[in-house]
C-alpha cells in the first residue's frame, strides 16, 4: 500500500476485467449471472463456486480427460476468461499460447477445443468476445512486437488472422486496448515497442488508432493527451465505455468515443491492490481472496464526481495534413466548377462588337435572295478611307469572328455565305444561309 498525506491510495495491477491470474492453481472466473466468482483446480478438476461470504464450496469433478500436472506454462502463466454465449460456455485461453479451454456447466465437461501447436508469440495479447467470436490483438514474443489481429475458429479448431486496411498501428501491447460492443470498434493506443539496434530502448507510440469491424480498417484519430501517463504507468483497465487509469494520486477516467477525459481525486473510494475484477453494465466488482465481502462501485457516478480536464486525443499532423489536402482539394474543385460554368458562359453568351452588329442587322433586312455587295459592307463597316487591301482584310476578319459566334452560340457552321459577284468575279456578295435568320432573331433582338 502507497499512505500519502493519511489516505489510503492504492494501484491497480491488473489490466482486463476478462482474466484473472492463476491462482493456487486455478482455473477462475467469474459468474456473468451471480457476480460470484467459480473456479476449477489444475490439479483435482474439482469444481467449486464462492457463496456471498466468501467461502468456497465444492460442486464436484469435472468430467474432462485433461491433465496439467507437467505442464508449467499452465501455472505460471496468466489465464484469460470469457463468459461465452450468455455464460452457457467458459471460455479459457493461456497466454502466449493459442490454447483454448471450454468448461459448460449444463454439461459439467471441461475440455481444450483447439489445435494449435505453437505458443510463445503472444504474450500479453489483448483478447475480448466480439458476436460469440474470440479475437487476440497484438502481444510480444521472439523478440517481436505484434500488430497482428486474429480469431479464433470454433468450428475449425485454429486461429486466423484478421485482414485489414488503414493505418494499423505499429504495435499492440499494454496502453489503451479496448473493444467497445454497442460501437462495434476496437480502441488501440499508447502500445510499447523497442527500438532496433544494439542500444535497445523502450518507445511507446502516442498514437490512438480505431479498428472499425463494418470496413475491416484501421483509421488514426491523433495523438494522445501528453497529460496521461501511459508511458510510466500501465495499470490501465478497460471497462467496455471508459478506460480508468491509476496514477500515483488520481484516477484518469477516458472516454474515447466523446473524447474525453476526467480526473477523480476524491480520495474517498479505495481501491484494493491484488484485487480481481469484473465489469456487469456500470458497475465494476472487485474480489479478494480473504474472506471479506465483494466491494463494488459505478463508473458514471465516478465520472460524475471527476472534472474534466480535456481531450483524450487531438488530430496528429498527418490527420491534419491529410484533412487540409482534402479541405483544399475540394476548394480547387469548386472553384474549377465555378470558372469552368463561366468560361461555358462567357462562350455560350452572344455578345457583339458594334460592327458585327450593324453587319448583322444589315443581314437581318435582306430579303430572300438578294445580297450584299463589298461597297454595302464598306459602308457599313466604315471602310472608305482605308486601302483596298485594309478593306479586304478588316471584312474577312470581321465576318471570320461573327461566324465564330454564331457557331458557338447556335451551332450553326458559315451561317454568312459568300458568292461571286455575277457582274464582277473580283467581288464578293453576302448573306445569310436560309432559316439562320429564325434561329437566331429572337436573341439578336433582345
């Protein structure tokens, strides 16, 4: 016990409310139904249950052909529980192995259910029951930090591995691992590694990442709250909603779908050392091996009763890299609509210059089958003084721009048509090709 300014604060030391250690040779768990913890013994396969006062009493022999008097990894290593399809099926796994252990009490037979061969890999992996099916995420062993995600297959009797897209995170291992069921999601952060090389040192990524089941992806939401201490202090437990982690003189509670966090410092509520625990709704159960009475308390009253003091995570530079390329990319893309429906416009307006329109007002009052000759479009142009070559230039051009329009405009190809003059074959006559005249009247006029 830690006694600091006369009030009794204590440490968590364990990290799921989904294992309890080995204990005296036990396999133990706790009743989803009773909140009473049950247990079977390694050695005699006897199965017991814990009365409200504590006392253990015995329900007999197991019936299972398993033996575990040599087998070590059994008894020094931690044992993993879930209460499986509403409790009609325990479910055991031993870690750093893909061993799996199934007890069902209406059958009273306790028995392995896998067939895996290998162990030693995944240590201290996360595992959780997500739709009656079991998952293992990350651990370590050979040297190895694992970011790998796996299931386990009933009716095959082996693990597979998960998947996945997005940016998975580079380890998974102690830090903030969570499953959220009503969310469908599993919460991955702060996870230790090594560094490679001959000077080894610990790093811890300050990342938090989302595993999304719907997509089968990993998404990055930013980097956790420096204020946390996730690097000095790992008695960090998950209660399905909130992750609450002890530090020397507060409790952190974390919220990581409203992105919250909190801190109790009412020193009012104890919290036992070595203790056992499991999670029903809001209410987080803490057992004892003496025999005293099973102490309880709620989350959301804790959380009432703790001031929040910011964000759990706030978007890393990559996040906000990536939000203001895709703020900016959408900015080009309207203002490419917008220049692009204004140069269609610009294009498609029948704007004319004062010559083009007196040519084709002048157009307009031909009757059909007479024409215009060069010394009409002199005149009209304004032509006289200028040289004869000037002349010809400036009407080619003039008439060049005002079939451009019209074409544009109305789709109409030379809608002004030049002829020999039949007197003269040096000159030109000009008019308008038949029915242009009521296609684009209406819009000259107006």
């Amino acid at each position: 016990m830690i006694i600091k300014k006369n009030l009794q604060l204590i440490v968590l030391i364990l990290f799921s409310h989904s294992f309890i250690y080995a204990q005296q040779s036990y396999f133990q768990w706790v009743n989803s139904a009773t909140a009473l913890r049950e247990r079977i013994d390694m050695n005699t396969l006897i199965h017991s249950k814990e009365d409200t006062l504590g006392n253990w009493v015995d329900q007999g022999l197991v019936q299972s052909s398993l033996s575990f008097s040599n087998d070590q990894q059994i008894t020094l290593e931690k044992i993993n529980y879930f209460n499986h399809k509403n409790g009609a099926k325990v479910w055991f796994t031993n870690n750093g192995s893909q061993r799996v252990f199934a007890f069902s009490p209406l059958e009273n037979t306790f028995r392995r259910i896998d067939k895996s061969t290998y162990w030693g890999y995944n240590f201290n992996a996360t595992q959780f029951i997500r739709r009656d099916t079991l998952y293992s995420a990350g651990g370590y062993g050979f040297w190895h930090y694992s970011n790998v995600l796996t299931y386990f297959v009933e009716t095959k009797g082996e693990w597979e591995m998960v998947r996945t897209d997005g940016t998975t995170p580079k380890t998974i291992l102690w830090g903030y691992q969570g499953y959220d069921t009503k969310k469908d999601v599993f919460y991955s952060g702060g996870s230790e590694y090594e560094t490679q090389g001959k000077n080894v040192e610990k790093v811890y990524d300050n990342k938090l990442y989302r595993f999304e089941f719907n997509t089968y992806s990993w998404k990055e939401l930013g980097e956790i709250n420096p204020a946390l201490p996730f690097q000095t202090q790992k008695e960090i437990f998950w209660t399905g909603k909130y992750f609450l982690q002890w530090a020397k003189d507060k409790l952190f509670i974390i919220d990581p779908l409203a992105n919250e966090v909190y801190v109790y410092k009412d020193n009012k509520q104890y919290f036992q050392n070595n203790a056992q625990y499991f999670v029903k709704d809001d209410t987080i159960y803490c057992y004892w091996d003496r025999k005293i009475n099973t102490n309880k308390f709620s989350v959301s009253k804790l959380v009432t009763q703790s001031l929040l003091i910011g964000k759990f995570y706030s978007p890393s530079n990559r996040s906000l890299y990536l939000l203001l390329c895709g703020g900016g990319f959408i900015i080009v893309l309207v203002l490419s609509y917008i220049f692009r429906n204004k140069y269609r416009l610009h294009q498609n307006s029948f704007i004319l210059e004062e010559q083009e329109k007196a040519l084709l007002k002048a157009l307009f009052k031909m009757k059909e089958g007479t024409y215009l000759n060069t010394n009409d479009l002199n005149d009209l142009l304004n032509l006289q003084g200028k040289s004869l070559e000037n002349q010809r230039k400036i009407r080619t051009s003039i008439i060049h721009k005002l079939n451009h329009k019209i074409k544009q405009r109305f789709k109409i190809t030379e809608a002004i048509i030049r002829v020999d003059d039949p007197t003269d074959k040096r000159l030109r006559l000009y008019a308008l090709k038949p029915d242009v005249l009521s296609i684009i009247r209406k819009e000259f006029l107006n």
